[in-house]
C-alpha cells in the first residue's frame, strides 16, 4: 500500500473518530451531569449548543479543532476548572471567558496568539495559562497585578530578553516557564 493512500485512510479514520465522539456526546442522555466532556479533533468551527446544558461540566477538551472563538453561555458553567483550547485558531484569551467564576486552568498551546493581555478583574480565578509554542511577541503589563495566577507556560514564543526579564521582575509570584536564557531551538 502505498503511503499517500495509508496517510489518506489514517486522516479518514481519524475524522471518523472525531465524528463518532460528537455524536456521542449530542446522543448522551445526561448531559447535566457530565463532569468531564471531551471533543478534540472532531473539526468543529462552532460549538454545539448543548454544550450549555452541560451544568456539572469541570473539564472540556476542545483541542485540535477549528475555533477561533468561543459562546459566552460557557462562562455561565458554574464548575468548568479547566478548558483546553490547544491547537485551535485564537488569536488571544477568549474574552467570552473571562467571567468564568470557576476556570482555572486554560490551555491555549499552539493557537497563532501574538499579544498577551491579561488584566487583573478577568479570568478571576486563573491559576494556570499554557501558551506554550504560541506567536507571542508582546506581553501586557497588566499580567503582573492578577491576583491568583500562579503559574504560566511561555515557551517556544518570540519573546526576547528585555520581554521575560521585566516580567520575572514584576511578577515574582508567577513561576514562568520560558526558554529565556537557554540555548534551545
């Protein structure tokens, strides 16, 4: 078999699997109830509306879609602790999120993000940001006054020293995870 056609029926099966989790997830009889739902790699552009009626939700994995943003019901999601947006099309912080009163957790890794802002009145109770190998090249100084962020994941972005070397300095409170100072890619 040759290897164009073993890539084309990998990606085939692949989309079939993203399908197959959709419409579990669309059939699911309890959707209330749910406390972990898991929709990576199922080509969204848009999310179900369902999604909403996911009242008990803690964890959502969007990963490796098409989104490029996101509705403001899921904001209203009482428990939602962690969201993981990576591999998808942001190009910031989805601010439909941030009056999320549980989030805790947002991974952004891979989406084609060039400016951070993160102000201290949103995302209120962010303790954890992955924007590992995003297109970072400017950060905010706001970031330094958010009151529960405790740690974020800066590597493989275009940030120069003077960039990090402020930011260290004016959040000491944030372990900062960057690749300043190493001779890696």
């Amino acid at each position: 078999m040759s290897k164009k056609l073993v890539l084309i029926l990998a990606l085939f099966s692949t989309a079939l699997l993203g399908q197959k989790k959709l419409d579990r997830f669309l059939t699911h009889p309890a959707k209330a109830e749910l406390q972990k739902v898991d929709l990576s790699d199922c080509n969204l552009d848009s999310l179900p509306a369902e999604l909403a009626l996911c009242l008990q939700l803690k964890e959502l994995d969007l990963s490796d879609n098409n989104l490029s943003e996101i509705p403001s019901y899921l904001s209203a999601l009482p428990f939602l602790k962690e969201l993981n947006l990576q591999e998808n099309k942001f190009t910031g912080l989805p601010r439909s999120l941030a009056d999320a009163p549980a989030l805790e957790r947002l991974l952004l890794a891979q989406n084609p993000i060039t400016q951070l802002t993160l102000t201290a009145d949103a995302f209120s109770q962010l303790n954890y940001l992955d924007l590992w190998d995003c297109d970072i090249q400017e950060i905010d100084p706001s970031i330094c006054q958010h009151p529960q962020l405790k740690e974020i994941d800066l590597r493989r972005n275009f940030l120069g020293t003077r960039d990090l070397e402020w930011l260290f300095e004016c959040a000491p409170q944030i372990n900062i995870e960057s690749t300043w100072g190493c001779n890696c890619d």
